[in-house]
C-alpha cells in the first residue's frame, strides 16, 4: 500500500498558502545559516534517550543529520512542495520506522527542531512583531507538515506490517498523545505567561505612545520657538549691518568735519599774518604822517594844511591799529576754539572708531548667533519629525501588540481545545490498544 500524497489537500488542510511560502522564501537565508546549529540541536535532544539512539545504531549519524539538512533547504524552505519532493520525504520515514525509530521520537525532534529554528530568526524579527508572528506561523505549519508525513509514513507501514504494527502505532499515538498533552500544558502555561507578557507590553506601549504624543508636541512647540528666535536674530542682524552702516557714515563725516577744522585752523593763522602785515604797515603810516607832521609845522603857513592832513592819516592809522589789534584777538580767540575742536573730534573720532570696532564685533557675534539659531531651529525641526515618527512608530507597535494579544487570546483557546483533542486522542489510542490486544487474543485462539 503507498501513502496517498494529494499535495494541494495536506496543503490546503494546514493552511500553507502563498503568504506562508513567500515566508519560508523569506527566511530561508536565515535557516541556510543555522541549519548544522539546528539539525545538531534536534538530533542530540532525539538520541539521548535509549530507544531512539537505538534506532540509529546501524548507521552513521553524520549521513541522517546531512539528509535533514538537504531535506529542510531543497524540499522544505523552497516551498514549492512538488510530489517528487513529498515522495522523497515519506520514504525516508519509511526508512525510519523500518530500522525501528519509534513515531513518538518525531514529537521531540520536531519540537526540539522548531524551537531552534524560532530562536534562529528570532534576532532578525524581534522588532518586527507582526513579521515574527507570521514568521513562527509559517514555522509550525511546516513542522506539522513534516509529522502528518512521518504519521502518513507510519500509518501505511503500520497497515503494511499487519497487527503488531498497528499495536505498536496505538502505543506510540499513545504515548505521542502523552506528549502532546504535556506540550499543550506547557504550551497553555507559556501562552497564559506570553499573554498576561503582551498585555503588560501593551500598557507599556500605550503609555510611551501617549509620552511620544506629549514629547511630540512639546518638539513643536520649540520648533516654533526656536523659528522665531531665528526670526528675531536675522532681524536683529539686520538692524546691526544697518548700524554698522550708519556708523561707518559717521566716522567718514567726523574724518570731513576734522579735515575742515584743521584747514580752518590754518586759514585763521594765515588771516593772523595777513594782519600782522596790516599792523607793520599801519605803524609805518603813523611813522611817515609823524614825520609829515614835523615837515608841516616847519614849513609855517604854507604847511598847515599838509599837517591837517598829515594827523588825519595818523589818526587813521591808529584807529587801523586798534581795529587790527581787536581782529587779532578775534582771532587768536577762533584758533583757542578751532585747536580745543579739534582736539574734541579727534577724541570723537577716536571714540567713533571704537564704537565702529565694537559695533563690528557685536555684528560678528550676533552673526555666530544666528548661524546657531538656524542650526538649532533645523535640530528643532529635526527632533520634531523624529518625535512625530516615534510617535507614529509607536502607535503601530501597539496595534501590532493589540493582534498578538488578540491572537494569543485565540491561540489559548485553541491549546484547550488541543488539549482535548489530545486527551481524547489518549482514550482512543488506549480503546485501540485494547481492541488490537483482543484481535490478537483471538487470533491466537
């Protein structure tokens, strides 16, 4: 009798659909590079019982675990499940359970083989929860694959190999039933331990969801500020290169101003030699009308009117004197004041280059300041954004946890559903125990 493969059905009855190939694709690098770690972990978890080292006692361990190997990465994770290929897996069940490997070794190689192979993609998906889900999915379904083969396997060889067989399969259902019991009691404590896990998550996330949103409009509102500071520096920058402006004006008008003066000064000096000129030739009128005077007075009658005008001309003369003299003293009072005018715009001018210095220093600085208010309004900006991803991040991690809390909910319930189906398994198996045991009776009668 050969087992009836009907690919698509087993397929379709384990839900290995598209979205679960496209999966195993997936992750099969992963698997590449983990597959000795995990082949090495499933067999040493296998043979340490007696029984099953037993089994392989007549051949070499190294050729079973490279045929695993071969198994799992050419007809397992392609995913393409070609008859050829399923073929090739039941016959080496049947291998198997010819050199007298017991079906209940497959629940602790399986099981040994698909914790492995969750704690090898592990690292790769652990903050992609949906992706890690989906991922340990498309894992277990393909190890459930493997075990409806291996009992495929077993089962056509049990019916082969007449009723002895079948006792042995009843006993190894069994003691399987047994196991899987245990495994779905385990399994139901861990689903219990990963939900109550996922819930305290969930809050977690919820909380630092609800943080992200408060830090994200916190961000904002510096973001804000720190545009307006920027604002008020450039305008502030700009008042100051008007300023700077304004006073190299100022310092162009003072440098003018002082060029005046001192041209100023020096036409005042120049007006105090032309007027001490005027002074020399006015006492040397009064000398020349003196002496018209004395030429006058000897000359009697006839000179008289000549000193008339000789004293007119030294009246005169004294009254330019006097004039030249106030002049001077005009004068000399212009120069006081151009000389202390000078010394107050060169004073002026001093200071105004000064604030000239001062005001380019301040206009340099408040220039480092607006290079740093537009740096810090772009990191502003920056944390902003990032703060509003995290917060988008966030959210999608606890939709994502809100799933998995939902499907652990759903997976608990089906491990107690399981764990019925498993009891029930074991009255069974133990019904067919005892009715094989009674054919057996019977035959021998």
């Amino acid at each position: 009798m050969r087992v009836d493969i009907d690919c698509s059905r087993r397929l379709e009855a384990l839900r290995i659909d598209d979205a679960t190939r496209a999966i195993l694709r997936q992750i099969k690098p992963i698997v590449a590079q983990n597959i000795d770690s995990v082949v090495e972990a499933a067999f040493r978890q296998m043979l340490q019982y007696p029984d099953a080292a037993k089994a392989y006692a007549g051949m070499k361990i190294e050729d079973a675990k490279n045929s695993q190997r071969h198994h799992w990465l050419d007809d397992m994770f392609p995913a393409t499940f070609s008859d050829e290929q399923l073929s090739h897996g039941i016959e080496i069940f049947r291998r198997r359970q010819k050199q007298g490997l017991n079906f209940r070794w497959y629940f602790v190689f399986y099981t040994t083989l698909l914790d492995n192979l969750i704690q090898a993609i592990l690292p790769t998906y652990r903050r992609k929860p949906e992706t890690l889900a989906k991922a340990v999915q498309a894992l277990t379904r393909i190890v459930m694959f493997e075990l409806d083969l291996a009992s495929a396997a077993y089962m056509d060889s049990a019916v082969e190999g007449a009723t002895t067989f079948i006792d042995q399969a009843a006993k190894a259902v069994h003691g399987g039933a047994g196991t899987i019991s245990s495994s779905v009691e385990n399994l139901s404590v861990t689903s219990n331990e990963l939900s109550a896990s996922v819930a305290e998550i969930t809050a977690t996330m919820e909380e630092l969801s609800a943080s992200s949103s408060q830090i994200s409009e916190h961000s904002t509102a510096v973001a804000d500020i720190a545009n307006v500071t920027l604002a008020n520096s450039e305008n502030g920058m700009a008042a100051m290169n008007l300023l700077t402006g304004k006073m190299d004006r100022i310092h162009q008008d003072s440098e003018t101003s002082l060029q005046e003066i001192l041209n100023l000064g020096r036409t005042s000096k120049e007006i105090g030699k032309i007027m001490s000129m005027i002074n020399a030739i006015a006492d040397r009128t009064k000398l020349i009308a003196f002496n018209a005077a004395l030429e006058a007075a000897s000359a009697g009658e006839a000179g008289k009117r000549f000193g008339v005008v000789a004293a007119e001309i030294r009246r005169l003369a004294d009254s330019v004197t006097d004039s030249t003299g106030e002049i001077e003293s005009k004068v000399q009072e212009i120069q006081d004041s151009i000389s202390r005018l000078v010394l107050n715009s060169e004073k002026g001018n001093r200071g105004i280059a000064e604030g000239m210095a001062a005001t380019t220093a301040t206009a340099e600085r408040l220039g480092e300041l607006v290079g740093a208010a537009r740096n810090t309004a772009s990191a502003a900006q920056q944390i902003s954004l990032s703060t509003q991803q995290q917060k988008t991040a966030a959210d999608q991690v606890v939709i994502a946890l809100r799933e998995i809390m939902q499907a652990s909910s759903h997976a608990a319930r089906s491990v107690s559903e399981l764990s019925d189906v498993s009891q029930t398994m074991i009255g069974l198996s133990s019904d067919l125990t005892t009715l094989v045991d009674d054919f057996l009776d019977q035959g021998k009668a």
